[in-house]
C-alpha cells in the first residue's frame, strides 16, 4: 500500500489555442466587413417646429444642394436652368397623378434655387407643393 500522497500536477489552461482562434475571429470580420460609403447628398435642412406632412405614394423629391446643383428624385440634373429643371420635374410627374412636389432645399441654398424649382412646378401645373424639414426639438 503506497500512503505517500500523490503529486498533483498544476492545471494550466492552454490560452495559445484560444489567441488563435480569438486572432482569427478579428482576421474574419476585418475581411467580411465592407468599408463602403454610400453616396448621399449631404443636407442640412431648415428646422421648423411644426410635424412633417405624412408620406405620400406619388410624389416627385426635388433636391436643392447647397452649391445650387438640382436632384429630381435622387438623379442629378445636368444643369441648373429653369428649362431643365422643368423638363426632369415634367418627366417624373408623367407617372403619377396629382403628385405632391416635395422641396428638399439645403439650408445654404439660394433662394434663387428654390424660386426656380417653385417656378418649375408652377409651369407644369404642379400645385402641391410643401418643403422638407427637420424638426427642431419639442415646441
């Protein structure tokens, strides 16, 4: 009978195995993730304190960026004459009936380029028209 008492080893968790795969878990994401920005028009919208009008299923977005470019429905206008402003705005009403022109004019926009767009509308017989906002905070 052997009575002395056993050696025990010392457990010891073998952390290499999990580095690695720790290692190759951020290796994964860091490919996989796509870096791609999309490419928006950067607005930065009037406040005003009352709600947004609720969405409307036909409905023609015309864009005012800030450097006086002209957006009808997300596609850029060539130019920024009156003539072909009316001609996107005309093309896009075809569709619909009755639409609701909505005005997204950049803050920094001209009230020149807004007049324009007003006055594209007005020479199609668009009458509803609204603008676009952000809400300013609680009234």
């Amino acid at each position: 009978m052997n009575l002395r008492p056993r050696r025990r080893d010392d457990v010891e968790i073998n952390l290499i195995s999990l580095i690695d795969i720790l290692l190759f878990l951020v290796i994964f994401f860091m490919v996989s993730t796509t870096f791609v920005e999309k490419s928006e028009i950067a607005l930065t919208l009037p406040e005003a304190t009352t709600d947004a009008p609720p969405a409307a299923e036909n409905r023609i977005e015309v864009t005012v960026a800030a450097h006086g470019g002209y957006y009808v429905n997300g596609n850029a206008l060539a130019d920024t004459d009156l003539a072909t402003v009316e001609r996107a705005m005309g093309e896009a009403a075809k569709p619909l009936r009755d639409p609701v022109v909505i005005i997204n004019a950049d803050a920094k926009a001209t009230h020149q380029s807004v007049v324009t767009a007003l006055d594209a509308a007005r020479r199609l017989g668009l009458l509803r028209v609204t603008f676009a906002t952000e809400a300013s905070g609680p009234p």
